[in-house]
C-alpha cells in the first residue's frame, strides 16, 4: 500500500503565512514594491504548494492505488487489448483493486473474492447500474434493455418480463421441443458431413440461434447451404457486435469527443443494428398482421415471445409501459446475448474436453451408462450426467463467458476495501482472474472437471464469489437456466452421437479473444465419426 503524506491543513497554511509576513515585517521598516512583490510570490507559492500537497493526501489516502497515469491521457496508452489479461497482471503489481485513469473517467478493477462480495452484496443496490459505452447507447436505443437499463422500476418491468415469460423454467420447459428439434437438426447436418472437416462453434451458434428465434417468433434457418451461409453471416454480425461494445473507446472517456465518433464505433454499430432492425421490423409487421387480422387458429396456438410483448406494449393502465423501443432492445438481447455466450461457452467446452483424451472417454462412458448407445440424448437425462455437469462448470471457470463481466457503476460516492470509490467510476470486476487465482484453486491453469465432479458447493447461483461466472447480486445474467440448458444438451448430444478428431497435423489451440464475451481465438475445427449404433438415430 502506498505510503500517506503528511498533510498541510488550511489553519497551518494560515499561520505559515503569518509567521513569513511577520519576520519580513521585521526586517523592512517600511512596505517596500520588493516587499509586496516577494510577499506575494511567495504566497502564491505556498497556496500552489498547499494544493499539490492536498491532492497528493487525497489520491494516496482515498483513492485504490495504480499505475502512473500521463496527464489528460491517464492509463489509455498502456491498455492491451486482452484486457481480463491485462487488468489481471496489473493486479499482481497494484493489488485486488486498483485504480485507472480512462482519459476523463476513472475505472476502478476488482480482482479478490472478498471485494467482489462488497461490490455485488454488500453494496449491491450501489453498484447496481452500468456504466454505458456509447456502443451500448446506440446497439439497444439509447440502453433501453435489460442489460444497460438503469436499475429502477424501468429496469425491473424489464427483468420480469424476460425471466417470467421467457426465460422462466416453466416456459424453457414448454419450449423443449424446439430445443430438441434443433439439436437434432444439427446432429443430422454432422452426420452429412461425416470424414469432413466442420465448424463446431458456427454450428452451435446456429443452433442456439434457431432455439432463440423460434422462441421469439416461431423462425428457424432450413436447409443445408441457407444453413452454412446464415450461421456464418449471423455468428460475424454478433461477434462484430460484442467486439464493439468491449473495445475501449476515446468517446466513453472524453465525452466531449462523441460527436466526432474518432475511432468509427458508432459508425460501425449503427450499421450493424440497421441489419437487425430490418430482421425485427419484419417480424414485428408480420406478427402485428395476424394479431389484427387473426391467423385462423381460433387463438389455439401458443403464443410466441415477441405476440407477448406487443400486447404488453398495447397496455394503457401499465404503471411502466413497455415501448417499441424496449421490445427491439429486447429482442437484441435475446439474440446476441443469448447466442453467443452458449455457443462459445459450447466451443471451448468441447475444445477442452477434446484436448484431454481420458476426459473425453469419461464423458461418454457416462453418456453410454445413462443414454445407451442405442438411443440419443434427451433433456431428462442431463441431470443424471454429475461429470458432464462438472465439465461444464470447469470450462466456464477458466473461460467464462463475460470476464469482466458487464461494468458496474456507482450511483453515490461510497467505500470498498477501505478505498473511495467516486460515483461514476466504471467497475471492471475480473472474474476471469479470480477463477484462475492460485490461491483458491489448486493447479488452476489445468481443466480438471474432478475438482466439480460430485460437489454441490460449486453452481451458479453468485453466492460464492470464488466462483461466479455469470455474475451475482440484481444484475446476475438472466438467462442462466436457459444457457445451462442449451449448453448441457449440446455438449451430451455431440459427444454421444459422435467421436471427433482434429483435422491431421492440427494441435488445439486454447488461446482467448477479449472481447465484452469471450470466444476462442482459432475457431474449433474438428471431423466427425458416427458412434451410435443405428443410422437412423441420425435423422
């Protein structure tokens, strides 16, 4: 810790003064010009001198402490852009919480569990806002969604609206057909591809995408080349997306420079969100036909998430109406959120398991023992898969899916770790690191699902804040059931209907690309080889 300097108060500095003016009193009868003149460099000198003094005292003993920071450019010029990597070697020097200068912002890093517990527990209703990048401003309507909405009334119509009637286990139960249909979708594809090289993680966010829009809307992606040619484009347009919102941008700390957009961020979400705009407007023009019109049905059918909305939205006696606005928002949350976190937390799950060839045995001696090799996975045999579970949970310890997870931010100047934390400051809490930190986990840099295997200590709930990888307190990720889901039936699917392989002469490549969501840096490439026993299982 940093060393505290003495302090100048103002009745010292008064007295100081006094004391100089009286004994140069002393040695001029008369008040000369060089008198006044020395008397007031002089002051002027103590008065800059008191100031500095003061401002050193309040950095040194209220503030976390930090790197040297340039003047007007703070820390920017040292930020690397793996910054989970980056905020976690800074740690090593600086401490468990550290201090950035952001050009005018200040970002404070929470790197230990204890001061993870005061920012997302103790202090919850605090940090219960976002710090919003103006990429987030513009990809959700000026954040009127769940993830950068404010925390207040608004925020919490949107929370309930999303966990009750979409993300909720009873309506995750009633959907699991379409869950079912495209994994299974996605097992026939493999199978079509047998002895051939495939992108595994396109396919899972394919796959996911297809759940999540046929949630929405009742729409999937069909066919084989639509298949290859939409996965690829949507996987791009998301990825692109996530990359803006966690890249440091000069408009989030120098506000003033926003209108000259310096580094195109918001030139290039606003191209991106034109692409979804148009996917959701038609979707939104077609539902809202057949709610005026009927779709002959006889009301029979069940109602889809985005029929849902725009009925709540048409409520008048709403004491927070729902908006147009918050429903695109909605839905953009949906399909970036929800897909690519599980299809990358997916990806590097299998990547893991696949570079460990005992692990991989493991997994499907387990899927043979509970599923047989002449049957295929269904939902109802996850929860009697413990390893599978326990791989999973070790996949989303070294790599979770949000390693800084969403910045919070402070709505009153308040203390953490016996640090002033101003209100305002952007909160990085670095989970990634915490999960890795060697004084809590044995070997931490090894995937070893044993140490999950039979441990109920260990879920995902954000009580335990060695472990927590979908964040804690009111702002926990929402759609923690539906992710677990998605990826658990994924991973049981792939692995008991196929055995894989890298491509000859390929080594798997675990390295990591920062971004607001984590993904792997090399894209999982593998072969697939059919192991049940009946080819029909395959259709």
């Amino acid at each position: 810790m940093e060393s505290e300097t003495t302090t100048t108060t103002p009745t010292s500095l008064q007295n100081l003064i006094t004391t100089v003016v009286s004994s140069l009193k002393k040695e001029n009868d008369t008040f000369t010009p060089a008198f006044y003149a020395l008397s007031g460099v002089l002051l002027l000198s103590l008065i800059l001198l008191f100031k500095l003094i003061s401002a050193k005292s309040g950095r040194n003993t209220r503030l976390p402490p930090g790197p040297r920071a340039l003047p007007l450019l703070g820390n920017l010029l040292d930020l690397d852009p793996q910054l989970h990597t980056h905020f976690a070697a800074l740690a090593q020097t600086h401490g468990p919480i550290f201090k950035l200068h952001l050009g005018n912002k200040l970002g404070v890093v929470i790197t230990s569990p204890s001061l993870a517990r005061e920012v997302l527990k103790d202090n919850d209703v605090v940090f219960a806002n976002r710090d919003v990048p103006v990429a987030a401003l513009v990809s959700t309507n000026g954040g009127r969604d769940i993830v950068w909405t404010p925390y207040g009334p608004e925020w919490r119509m949107l929370r309930k609206v999303c966990v009750i009637k979409m993300l909720s286990n009873n309506t995750l139960d009633s959907v699991y057909g379409l869950r079912r249909r495209e994994v299974r979708t996605t097992v026939a594809h493999f199978y079509g591809r047998i002895g051939s090289e495939v992108n595994v993680g396109e396919q899972m966010f394919l796959t996911t995408l297809n759940v999540i829009t046929s949630m929405m809307w009742g729409g999937a992606v069909e066919g084989v080349a639509e298949r290859e040619h939409l996965g690829a484009e949507f996987r791009q347009a998301v990825g692109e997306m996530t990359d803006l919102l966690g890249k440091p941008n000069l408009s989030d700390f120098y506000p003033g420079l926003a209108r000259f957009d310096l580094q195109g961020v918001t030139r290039q979400m606003a191209g991106l969100v034109r692409r979804f705009d148009s996917i959701f407007d038609k979707m939104i023009d077609q539902r809202s036909l057949k709610m005026d019109g009927g779709d002959g049905d006889g009301g029979a059918k069940k109602k889809d998430f985005l029929q849902f909305l725009l009925e709540l939205k048409d409520e008048e006696d709403s004491k927070t109406p729902l908006t147009m606005i918050h429903v695109k928002a909605l839905l953009m949350d949906m399909v970036v959120g929800g897909t690519d976190t599980s299809s990358n937390a997916a990806e590097f799950a299998m990547a893991e398991i696949l570079n460990q060839p005992e692990i991989t045995a493991q997994v499907q001696q387990e899927l043979e023992e509970v599923v047989g090799k002449d049957n295929i996975v269904e939902e109802s045999h996850i929860h009697k898969l413990p390893y599978l579970q326990a791989v999973m949970k070790e996949a989303l310890r070294l790599h979770p899916a949000l390693p800084l997870l969403v910045p919070h931010c402070p709505s009153e100047t308040c203390t953490v770790g016996g640090y002033t934390i101003p209100k305002g400051s952007r909160i990085f809490v670095n989970v990634w690191a915490m999960q890795r930190d060697p004084s809590i986990w044995e070997n931490p840099l090894k995937f070893d699902p044993e140490r999950f295997y039979n441990n109920t200590k260990w879920d995902f709930s954000g009580s335990d804040f060695n472990y927590f990888p979908f964040g804690s307190g009111r702002r926990i990720c929402a759609g923690i059931a539906m992710a677990e889901r998605m990826v658990m039936y994924s991973l049981a699917t792939l692995l008991h209907s196929f055995d894989w392989e890298l491509p000859r002469g390929e080594k798997m490549d675990l390295s990591e690309k920062f971004g607001i969501v984590l993904k792997k840096k090399i894209p999982l490439v593998a072969i697939p080889t059919p192991r049940l026993s009946n080819p029909a299982l395959f259709e």
